[in-house]
C-alpha cells in the first residue's frame, strides 16, 4: 500500500512544486509516477494560484497529473481558487477590489479557459485520507454546509454551479476565515468537525505556520501540530518565504 502526501498554498511556485514532487518520486516533470511503487497519493489543498508568478502553470500542472491519476491525485478548493473563478465570472462585482488585494494576477485570469473554470467549480471543499480530515481553511465554518464529507461537497458544487455573484462570494468568504483552532477552544473546535466529518486528525493549510507560531516563515522547517495534536497545519508560507512544504501522512 502506498503512502499519501499533501501540499498546500502553492501560490504560483511552479518550480518549487515540480521540486518536491520530483523529490518525493511523486512526479517527473509534468508526468505522473506515483512514488516507488506506483501507489503513492498527493493531496493538494488549495490556493494553486495568486500572490507569485505562474498560477496558471500550477493549475495546469495539477490537471494534467489528475488527468493521468484521477484515483491518486486530489484537488480540494482554497479561498484563491474561489476567489480567481468569482474575478472571471463576475469582474464588475467586489471580487475585484478584493482579487487585487489578494495577490490576483492578470497573467492567470487571461490564460483561464473555459475548462479551466469548470474544473475548478467541480473542486470538492474536503476529503479523507485514511484518519485524516483534509481541508484548505483553520475554519470550523465547513459545518454550515452540511453535516457529512460528501453533503458539504455537494453544497459547495451546487454554491459554485449557480450564476449568483453573492453565492459565489459567500463560497470565498467561508474559506478565507481562519484561527478556530487555536487557543483555549481549540480542541474542542477540532473535535466538533471530527465528530462530525470523521478523521481523528485535521490537517490543514491557509494560515501559514509562521503566524500560528509566532515565528518567521523562514525559519519554518516542518508542518505544525497543535489543538492538542488534534490540528496540522501544513502551510510553510511559500509566498511568504518560507518552504513549500510536502508531507507525508502518517
């Protein structure tokens, strides 16, 4: 049986991902190999695009090796994938001003094809991997869209599916908060999404581990755990300066 591994928060760092993939044996260039023995899984958890250089180039790159291993590898939705499709399907609503600020490129919004966008409104919201619950956001807000892994996707895809600058939005908005499991609450936070979704361990990325431990993201070596073990964080703050951090799941 092979190993699963995930990545988050790529944020346009081609060249850094095809690193760590080709290190990890995971992937050569564009083409899928799958670890040595050809089982290994990747899970990325969002934010392909926005903040560095060529967001559509990690886009593709994660297409074209899903393309290849639909079974081993997986995308899930980050607030920048939500944010890049409202900017494209809506740009006279607030997702502009807000795209702007967020680090929106205009290279990535006009290479964006029509397949592109109904891959990215297909992206499911969360998964799990062997005792893992994996999502993009430090946010317990995932229970408002129902009550299991495959309901919460669902909604998701139905939000992203209608032609409602608003849904859209609330969709971005949902994913961009942050920090419910740090703290005196934090446990019990991580707990109550456990319970409900499944997993006996959260990983997550979006808050870059930096500003959890109060550190510098170059001085980030390794993922984050806290909540009382319950929470992993996985964003080193690539765009911060830190590492793209790939990692294996134990």
């Amino acid at each position: 049986m092979g190993s699963s591994y995930v990545v988050s928060d790529v944020h346009g760092h081609l060249d850094d991902l095809r690193g760590v993939l080709s290190d990890a044996g995971l992937a050569e260039g564009d083409r899928w190999v799958g670890g040595p023995s050809g089982d290994d899984a990747l899970w990325i958890l969002g934010d392909l695009v926005d903040r560095g250089p060529d967001g559509i180039g990690v886009l593709r790159l994660v297409r074209a090796l899903q393309e290849q291993a639909p079974e081993r590898v997986t995308m899930l939705l980050g607030n920048h994938e939500a944010l890049m499709l409202g900017e494209k399907l809506f740009p006279d609503s607030r997702f502009s001003g807000v795209w702007l600020v967020n680090g929106g490129r205009f290279s990535d919004q006009e290479a964006l094809t029509d397949q592109d966008l109904a891959w990215v409104r297909s992206l499911p919201a969360m998964a799990i991997a062997g005792e893992d619950l994996l999502v993009h956001s430090d946010t317990t807000d995932y229970l408002g869209w129902g009550s299991s892994v495959d309901e919460v996707n669902a909604t998701v895809a139905g939000l992203l599916g209608e032609d409602d600058p608003r849904r859209h939005f609330d969709v971005f908005a949902t994913l961009t908060s942050r920090y419910d499991y740090v703290g005196p609450g934090g446990p019990a936070a991580a707990r109550r999404m456990l319970d409900t979704f499944g997993g006996s361990r959260l990983v997550h990325g979006h808050s870059i581990i930096g500003s959890l431990a109060g550190t510098a993201s170059a001085q980030t070596t390794g993922p984050l755990s806290y909540a009382d073990g319950l929470v992993l964080d996985i964003d080193g703050g690539r765009y911060d300066g830190g590492p793209l951090l790939l990692v294996r799941l134990s």
